[in-house]
C-alpha cells in the first residue's frame, strides 16, 4: 500500500482537525459517555487547539496520507511541551491515531516507527506515550512494538478522572 508520512503545516489544519475528531470519536465513543466525549472534542480537538499546538516550536504533526488521503497522524512533543516527563532525553508521543478504515493494515507501526526513528535522529534515549488504561488493543500494539508500562497518571475526560498508563521504549 503506497503511503506518505510528511510533516503537518498550517495548510494541513482544516482537514487535519477533521481526520483526528473522526478517528478519537472512533476510538473512544465506546466505554465513554458521549458528553464526555464531546467536552473532550472541543477542548483539545479544535481548530483553535491545534492552531496554537502547531505554533509550539516543541511539538510537531506527522501526517499519514495513502493514496493521497489522511489516514492517520502522530503528534510529538519535546520539553516543554511534554504532558507529563519533561525529560531533555525522551520525545513524548501525545497522540497517534489512525481512521478505523486503515488499522489492521501495518499502518500504525509505519507511524510508529517514524516517531521512534524520528527520536532516535533526535538523540533521544527512549520514547514514551499515556494510553488510556481501558484501550486493550492499543496497550497490546504497543506492547507488541516494544513499548512497555513504567507508571499511570490521572486523565480529565469531562466530568471523570480516567487512568493513563504510561508506556515508554528504551533505545
């Protein structure tokens, strides 16, 4: 399957906004309340928090087009932009998603890969993600990539507190 991974510009907005709501409402519609759901979108997955998120010199879009289309994107953060390490020698991936249409089809651990080998470029010494502690496929294509859990951390999601896992590989 021919596929593109690019970095994201600011003429990616619009139509990467729209990919990465349709693949987190594919992901985490099920097991959540749809309110939940929805506060979530619209703080963290709007045009504006994206816009200021590209803005950040720390973190950084790839985006995944096969045949053209977007399939999927990984977000990364380097300190300061770190949700939660802020160590100098890892790259934090934020968020890595893929539309349902293309899991299943090796394209997760091409976006995958890109980031470890992105980090490694970087003169990172390890990787590391949260991922939602009820979100088993994920933790096992993580597990199986050889990512492993090192700690947990709280997550608001609308009116809960979920659990995080905290997943991390060593290079």
């Amino acid at each position: 399957m021919p596929y593109l991974i690019r970095k994201a510009n600011f003429s990616d907005l619009n139509p990467l906004v729209e990919m990465a709501r349709i693949s987190f409402l594919e992901a985490f519609t099920e097991g959540n309340k749809i309110e939940n759901v929805n506060a979530y979108l619209e703080e963290a997955f709007t045009e504006e928090q994206f816009s200021e998120e590209m803005e950040n010199p720390a973190s950084l879009f790839f985006l995944l087009e096969v045949d053209g289309e977007l399939a999927g994107y990984a977000k990364v953060n380097f300190v300061p932009a770190q949700t939660d390490l802020n160590d100098n020698s890892s790259l934090e991936v934020a968020r890595l998603y893929l539309l349902n249409k293309y899991i299943g089809q090796g394209l997760g651990k091409v976006l995958l890969n890109h980031t470890i080998n992105f980090a490694k470029l970087n003169r990172k010494k390890y990787l590391w993600l949260g991922v939602w502690e009820k979100n088993i496929r994920a933790i096992k294509f993580y597990e199986k990539h050889g990512l492993s859990i090192f700690s947990s951390h709280p997550f608001p999601f609308g009116d809960e507190i979920q659990t995080d896992f905290l997943m991390r590989i060593d290079f």
